[in-house]
C-alpha cells in the first residue's frame, strides 16, 4: 500500500465517521443544544459538509452542553493575551517559511526527455 492509498483510507475512514455523527447530531442533537433549531427541518443539510469535516469539534461540543458544563460567560470573552502573541510568531515563520520554499531547488533528472503528446492522445482527453 503506497502513501496516496494510505492518505485516501485515512480521508474515507474520516468521511464515513463523520457521516455517521452528521446524521446523528442533525436527527437528535441539534434540537436538544439549539432550541432555534426546534422544527427547522430546511437548513440542516446544508449543515453537512462542516460536520463532515469538523466532526470532533462537534462531538465535543456537543457532549459539553448535554453535560451543562459549558461555560457561557467565557466562550464570549477571548483570549485577547495570546492574540499578540500569536501575531508576532506568524510574523516571524511566515516569512522564514516563504524563505525556505525559495531556498528549495528542485532540479530535473538528466535523463529526462519531454515528449510531445499526439493529437489522437489530446482527443482522447478532451
């Protein structure tokens, strides 16, 4: 098994879990934790892809207001302090990422012959 067929196990496997949970939150969850959500039968489709993609999120989120522990007040108030600092370690590793990508030389094998495709082979693509 090569590294792409690895990666498209790994993206499959998420897929269909998340499809799973996406179907379960949106039949039963949404209408416990979201009482707008109550009856709202039209949007929830359109729900699906996020909750395909960030399916632990909503899980987590989901068992922190069953639970009741979530925590109102502070989901509201962010963390400002970090936020600088944040800032100025994006400030400095994207330019150091940027100068990276531009120190990297790829360089053609010798080898290497371009070949000119055939108009049957053009045809046969379009």
């Amino acid at each position: 098994m090569n590294t792409a067929e690895i990666i498209l196990s790994i993206v499959n496997i998420w897929i269909m879990i998340g499809g799973v949970i996406a179907f379960v939150f949106l039949l039963f969850g949404i209408d416990r934790i979201d009482e707008d959500a109550r009856g709202a039968y039209v949007f929830r489709p359109l729900l699906i892809p996020g909750i395909l993609l960030i399916w632990p999120m909503v899980l987590w989120r989901w068992l922190r207001l069953e639970m009741g522990t979530e925590n109102w007040a502070r989901r509201h108030k962010p963390p400002r302090k970090l936020h600088f600092w944040v800032a100025i370690l994006f400030a400095i590793s994207i330019p150091l990422i940027m100068l990276l990508g531009w120190s990297a030389r790829q360089t053609w094998p010798e080898s290497f012959e371009p070949q000119r495709i055939s108009l049957l082979q053009q045809e046969n693509v379009r």
